[in-house]
C-alpha cells in the first residue's frame, strides 16, 4: 500500500487506547464519573475496540487495502460523531465532558 503500512495503523491504534486511559484520568479529576461520563466513557471504549478488531484485520494478511484504511477513516468520524451525541444529549455539556470530548476529537482530527 502506498502510504500505510502496519506500525503506522497501530501507532493510531495505540494513541486511541492511551486515549482512553487519559480520558479516565479527566474523569476523575473531580473524584467522581457521572452517568452522562460513564456512558460517553463506554461509548468511546465500545468504539475503540471496534476500532482495534478492525486494524488486527487489516494488517493481519500483510495487506493493508485503501477500502479498510478509508473505513477506519470514517469509523474515526463515528466515534466523534457519537461521543458529541451522548454528552449533548441533555442539553448540557458540562466542563467535564467537554474536556472528554476535547480528548478524543484531539487523538481523531490528528493527521494520519
């Protein structure tokens, strides 16, 4: 493939999962995770490993196609798309969940 090869689809990977782990720390920042955290925490985490599935399948024939790299492209905006959803959803997005959202929109609007 032209422009990604394995260790460029984990590296992504890679940043994703530490994203998470960071986004736990934010969390509980205040010593507390509220419903509408845990469920924008779940939903990422849900995502990711949905994620990770897909880069195991991609690299593990030893050819990565541009069809699964345009996949994972798109399923980067799924995860944001959703993630902005769960904290929106009751009209109010507190400081906490904005700074999860922050987190995760950092690691996917990252060049590839």
């Amino acid at each position: 493939m032209d422009n990604y090869d394995a260790n460029k689809l984990l590296l992504r990977l890679q940043s994703l999962t530490d994203s998470m782990s960071e986004m736990i720390e934010i969390a509980m920042e205040d010593d507390q995770i509220s419903e509408d955290e845990k469920e924008l925490l779940l939903n990422v985490n849900k995502n990711i490993e949905e994620y990770a599935k897909r880069v195991i399948s991609s690299i593990e024939d030893g050819i990565i196609e541009e069809s699964e790299v345009e996949w994972l492209k798109e399923f980067e905006k799924v995860i944001k798309v959703e993630a902005e959803k769960i904290a929106r959803k009751d009209q109010v997005v507190t400081r906490d969940e904005l700074a999860l959202l922050e987190k995760v929109i950092s690691i996917l609007e990252t060049d590839w």
